[in-house]
C-alpha cells in the first residue's frame, strides 16, 4: 500500500500538466466572454491569471496622488493576526478554485508596516496554497528590514526566491529623502538603493529575486516615462509596469483629468524609452483594452522578444505549446521533478522539440546573433525583461456594471457593455471566501474596497495599535460588511 501510494504520487508530481490545473483552466477559458477567447489569449490556456489580497493591511504611510485606497484605509491598524489569518483563508479558497499554482500579491496598503515575521508568515502561507507570492511595497524600507522578512531568527533563509514589485512615481508623497518630488529623476537613487538590497541579499544569502517596477501615469508625469524607463532598464528590475490612472479610491486626491491618459499613449512612450518598437500582439492576458505586455531578452542595449507576431513561425510555435504544454508549471518545483516532467512532455509530443530550437534561434538573432549574446553575458549585460501596461477602470463605470452582472443584466449602454466584457475577462482575481466568489480587482477597489474598510475601523481600529502581535478579532470579508472570525491563523515561520 505504502509503494503504491509513493509510485501514485509521484506519478502525479511528475505529470507535465496536473489535472486540477487543466480543469481550472478549462473553467477559466469556458468562462471568458466570446470576444476574449482568441488564438492568442493566454487566459485558461496556460494561466489562471493573477491573484491579490484584500483587507488583510489597507493603511499606507505615503499619501499619493490618486490614491487607490479608500478613504478609511489609513483608519485602521495594522495587525499581523488579521492579516496572516486573512491570507491564509483567502489563499485556501483560491487553491481550490483556480489549482495548484498561480502568481499572487500580497497587497493593501503598505506591506512593510507589517512587522517582518507577519510579512514571512503571510509569505509561508501563501506558498503553503500553492502561490508564488509577490510583496506590493512603495519600497521606502532598510535592509534590515528585508533580511528579517527573508531570514529566521538563526539567520537562514526562509526562501529561496522572493517576489517583490517597487512602486516608485512623482505623484507619491513623504518617501523619506523625497518627500514632495519634483520629477521622476529625482527618484532614481531611490530606485537604485531598493533593488541594491536584493542584490546584495543574493550575494550574501544566496536568496534570488524578482523584482518588479510599477509607477502610476498621469497628464502630469506621462511625457517622463520615455526617460523612466531608459533609466530603470539599466537597473536590475526584471520588469516594469506602468498604469494609467483611473478614477478609483480616495476622490479628495483626483486632481487630474486622468482620461488624457490611454494605454496606446503610455505604450508610444514605453517604446521610446526602450529604442525600438515593442510587439506585444502574439500573446494577450484578459483583454487588449487593459493588459498590453511583451517579454523578451535584452542583450547589450537590444531587447529580442520571444515572439514576434508578424512572423507565422513563432506563432505556429506559440500555438503548439499552448496546445500540448499550456498549465505546465516550471516554477518552485524541485529540479528532479521538473526534468522528469519535461521529459514526459518531450516524451508525448517529440515533434515540438525541433520548433522549439528552431524558435531560439529566431530570438538570438533578434539580439544580434550568438556571438554578441555570449560576449554581453560575460558582461553580465544579458537579462530577461517584461514590459507590461495596466489599464484599470474607473469606478463610476465600474459599480454599475458589475451590480448588472450580479444580476445577470448585460447592459445596452455602451460603455457599460464594454465595461462588463472587461470585467469578464479580467486577469486579476480577488477571494472572497465567504460568499464563495471571485471578484475582479477593479470591482474590489472600485466597489468593494469602501464597505470592507468601513467595517475594519471598528474591527481594528487605531486605538491600541501600540500593541502588537496580540490575539484580535480577525475578519473574512464579504460584499455586504465583513464577518468576524476568532482565532489567529498563524503561520510559524
């Protein structure tokens, strides 16, 4: 029984897709509006998207301009119970709805108010759910900060890869040594020293990384992302991120017309900055009209994306892979496991292999031929980098059409309509266990955000929030308030 159990498992483990990952993925794809399931959507063809927090640390210690945030938000403490046991029971829910592996931010407000061994257990908690955590920061934190968030009490590691995204923009206020910034290069030392601590992390601990760069665009810092992002290229940032504002969160903090602002205007910009044109056409997360991403490889100062859509042979590439290895996870699984899984896939379609190599070839001549990939690698000039636009909603759209899409109603308005085939193909997944339902995150803080941050302000409010660690009621939230439920949920790190 014992050896039968051990051979089950392992065949299981060893399986190039696991079933409860291609049986959410064909949930998610079955559940994509007509107008998203296109040859290159990505969405339940090989992602479940991504996933996010809420209400587990909604307080910030910078005000911004917009800010996404409720009005109540820096109303409430900040308590690692709450937070640890709230991510845990959303993190569980989402494990068995979307299966065994996906991307998720641990995000709220600020994540580094949390004290360091809540920030690790929260981590732990969600890798427990199968989750490959990303920590949402504006990034203002010492080191000593990050290493007792990675490190134990002994010194090791807790992790051997941690996620981080960095928000870092002009429109931010009270970062320490730039509190009121007067353009986005004034920001760059900042930017330097937060991704200096990761790489001096690796060196000294050997914990890798991957680090991304968000910033917020507006009317006012628009033409600066050109200039942004040929500074931050030559940082090591593995991605950057850009979001158009949207009208959601605190309104006493909208002081543009954030419509001047298009996903095709930030994108022109992008482009600018990198040198060259960009493809992003070839693969599409959700809809075109809020995700735009490429991914590529940049040599010296040349960036080769991994698939070019004019060129029929890397799209006949894209379609075999999605057709015979699309939900095969690479990430966080052991090297033994994982050469045996390829080797299985390799095994049940040998005619991909040649296609495969054939596809290499075509991006290392995008970067300028073998010979000038192996010197910039000795140059350690070789990186993988993203590039990716967030387009989000505003929220006067937003509640409106998801309250007609509560009650199956689909609208006649015209932006209504194209508001409800946005949200109906959103990447960007929040849980709500309770209520037994995922929401897309501009629903979240568009509509839901305002009542849950009501409701923590009696549940956790400021008085007392000298006392840390200490057993508090913790919440489980939900569309119509926020149910309180006993009990800590702590993850020993």
């Amino acid at each position: 029984m014992g050896l039968t159990r051990t051979l089950t498992d392992f065949e299981l483990a060893t399986r190039p897709i696991h079933p409860e990952t291609r049986a959410a993925l064909d949930r998610r794809w079955a559940d994509l509006p007509p107008h998203a399931q296109t040859d290159n959507q990505l969405l339940g063809r090989c992602a479940v998207g991504c996933e996010g927090t809420h209400g587990v640390f909604p307080k910030c210690n910078l005000t911004c301009s917009p800010c996404y945030h409720s009005a109540d938000a820096n109303k409430v403490r900040i308590d690692g119970d709450h937070t640890v046991d709230n991510v845990t029971r959303q993190m569980a829910y989402l494990r068995r709805m979307r299966g065994p592996r996906a991307h998720a931010q641990l995000i709220g407000g600020e994540v580094s108010l949390l004290p360091a061994a809540d920030h690790a257990a929260a981590l732990l908690a969600m890798r427990a759910a199968g989750r490959e955590p990303m920590s949402m920061t504006h990034g203002d934190f010492d080191d000593d900060y990050l290493r007792d968030v990675v490190l134990d009490e002994n010194g090791r590691p807790r992790f051997r890869k941690v996620s981080f995204a960095a928000h870092f923009d002009s429109l931010m206020r009270g970062r320490r040594g730039a509190v009121r910034p007067r353009s986005e290069a004034e920001l760059n030392p900042f930017r330097e020293q937060f991704a200096q601590m990761f790489v001096d992390l690796k060196r000294d601990h050997g914990v890798s990384s991957y680090l991304a760069h968000n910033m917020t665009v507006t009317p006012s810092n628009v033409d600066e992302v050109e200039q942004v992002t040929r500074d931050v290229l030559d940082m090591p940032f593995d991605m950057m991120s850009f979001q158009p504002a949207a009208f959601i969160g605190d309104d006493r903090r909208w002081r543009e017309d954030f419509g001047e602002v298009t996903i095709d205007k930030v994108w022109e910009r992008i482009e600018k900055g990198v040198g060259q044109k960009l493809p992003w056409q070839a693969t599409q997360f959700g809809d075109p009209r809020c995700n735009r991403s490429t991914v590529g490889v940049r040599v010296g100062g040349v960036f080769a994306p991994l698939l070019d859509p004019e060129d029929p042979r890397d799209i006949a590439a894209r379609d075999r892979f999605l057709a015979h290895h699309g939900g095969m996870i690479f990430g966080d699984v052991p090297t033994g496991i994982l050469i045996v899984k390829v080797l299985r896939a390799l095994a049940a379609h040998p005619g991909d292999v040649p296609p495969l190599f054939r596809l290499m070839g075509r991006v290392v001549r995008r970067a300028g031929g073998l010979r000038k990939m192996v010197a910039a690698a000795r140059r350690k000039k070789v990186s993988f980098k993203t590039f990716v636009v967030h387009n989000f909603m505003d929220s006067e759209q937003v509640k409106p059409a998801w309250e007609m899409m509560e009650k199956g109603i689909v609208a006649d308005d015209p932006v209504l309509k194209e508001t409800q085939e946005r949200l109906g193909s959103c990447m960007y997944a929040m849980s709500h266990p309770d209520d037994g339902r995922l929401v897309p995150a501009c629903v979240q803080h568009g509509v839901l955000d305002a009542v849950e941050n009501e409701e923590l302000r009696r549940i956790l409010p400021l008085v007392g929030a000298g006392v840390q660690g200490a057993v508090t009621p913790t919440v489980v939230t939900r569309p119509s308030g926020l149910t309180p439920v006993r009990g800590t949920g702590r993850v020993e790190a």
